[in-house]
C-alpha cells in the first residue's frame, strides 16, 4: 500500500507500514531525484529479514496532499531494494503517522492524516 | 497487559477497538484465529501475507509448507499455512493464507496481520487515544491517493 507525497516539493512514492517506526528512503531509488541529504548519524534497523544500516539525515517539508510535516527525521538506506515493486521509494512508519492519526479508507482508495 | 474494548458495529456506528502501543510504534490488539481466542494481534499494514507464530500454529494443528519473503530487500525462507479464520472486531477473514514464523522477538504477539486482512475494511487509527476503528470512513480532505501494491 502506498502514497504520493512530496519531499521538499519533490515527489516520491513511500510504502505506508504501521509495522514500522521510522521513515526510511531508499537510496538506490531516490538518488537522482533528491539533492544529497544531510547525514547526522548511522542506525542499525533490526527486522524479520536480519539486520539493515541506516543514515539518519534531515528531510525538507513533507507534504501529503496538503499536510505538511516539518523537521521530520528520516532514514536513508543503501540496501539493495530490487524486490520491492518499482516505484516505491522508501516506508513511511508510525513516527510520521502517529504525529497526526491515520484515515485507510479503501471505499475511496484515498489515504489521509487525522 | 492489552484492552479489551472490542469494535463492532451498531447503530451508533463502529465502535473503536482500543490498542496498546508497544514499544512506541506497534499497534496490538486483541482477536482470535479460529478457535484460538486471546489472541495478541500486532496490525502491520507493511506485511503481506500475514504472518501466524509458529507456536500459534502448532496449537492450532494447522498444515505448513515452506515459501519465500522479501523484507528490507533481502529474501527470506519461511513456512506458510492457512488459517481458518482471523477475528479482530469487528474484522472477520475465512481461510487466510498466512506466513509462520519465529516471531517471539515482538514479545508475547501471536500473529502479525497484514494488509492481506486489512484491507478487507477501511480503517482510522488514532495514536493519541490509542483507538482504531475499523468500517466506512466519512470522506475528508485534504487525501492522497492510496494504492494497493503487492509486494513481490
């Protein structure tokens, strides 16, 4: 399940996952689309698939239809991500959806912040 | 310890089925698999399929077959079953084709419920009441378009 947002007025393709914490972008797929972001750390992400590296770096607005976050944290992996589904850029996990609430209407096929 | 606030719907409209934040992002509720009942559910829209924990399926005395996932990028063998059923007020699923693992790493939860089940019913969670309810959302902007994309 994913959505159409933008990123510092950029648009990508994030894979909304309420069975995950953080918002993480995949670097492979995004790399000629974002200017370089700042990187502020590494975090090792532990998942049901083993183990993941991860850049903490600092993301412009992030906008969904309307919505705008700020000063989001986000994370950048380098894995190799050719078993997702083109398209899809990154995951957006419940550090993002908790700060406002989360509308899955599938009646509608619309998604939305509370 | 979880609540017991179990949704469904009535003429005063769904009712919201209270959840536990655990470890500050994961939503768990409580639910059934077939005749299994109090059950731990963790609500991951992120999964396809489902996953069941293995204990949870030898209990249940479910056949298993082995298959493949992909998390993160990287492929993972794993066994796969199906479930009876899958009951998580008001959310009702026969025959769920289901993932079973090891999942004793999330503490306690018996089953991750993925979007497979999910999206059989629009749904809204709130995180600052901690309360998700599941039937027909009434339409409110501003929306994005959501897609259904299988994972490979």
């Amino acid at each position: 399940m994913t959505v159409q947002l933008t990123l510092g007025g950029r648009p990508l393709r994030l894979l909304v996952d309420t069975g995950s914490r953080r918002l993480v972008l995949f670097e492979r797929r995004i790399r000629d689309r974002l200017p370089r972001l700042p990187v502020h750390g590494e975090k090792l992400l532990y998942h049901i698939s083993g183990t993941s590296r991860l850049d903490r770096v600092s993301l412009p607005p992030l906008d969904a239809g309307g919505t705008t976050f700020e000063r989001v944290e986000g994370f950048m992996s380098e894995a190799p991500v050719d078993d997702y589904p083109s398209g899809i850029d990154g995951v957006l996990g419940v550090r993002v959806l908790a700060l406002k609430g989360a509308d899955f209407d599938f009646e509608r096929g619309r998604f939305g912040f509370r | 310890m979880l609540p017991h606030g179990a949704g469904t719907s009535s003429e005063q409209g769904p009712i919201p089925l209270k959840f536990e934040l655990r470890e500050r992002y994961q939503v768990v509720v409580p639910g059934a698999i077939g005749r299994s009942y109090g059950c731990i559910f963790s609500l991951t829209t992120g999964s396809i399929p489902s996953m069941v924990d293995r204990r949870i399926a030898k209990k249940l005395g479910v056949n298993v077959r082995e298959s493949e996932i992909v998390a993160f990028g990287e492929k993972s063998r794993v066994l796969k079953t199906v479930l009876p059923s899958i009951r998580l007020a008001p959310l009702h699923a026969d025959t769920v084709t289901a993932s079973v693992r090891d999942l004793s790493f999330l503490h306690g939860v018996d089953a991750i419920i993925g979007l497979d089940v999910l999206a059989r019913s629009s749904f809204s969670i709130d995180y600052e009441t901690r309360e998700v309810v599941f039937g027909p959302l009434t339409a409110r902007e501003p929306t994005v378009r959501l897609e259904v994309t299988p994972r490979s």
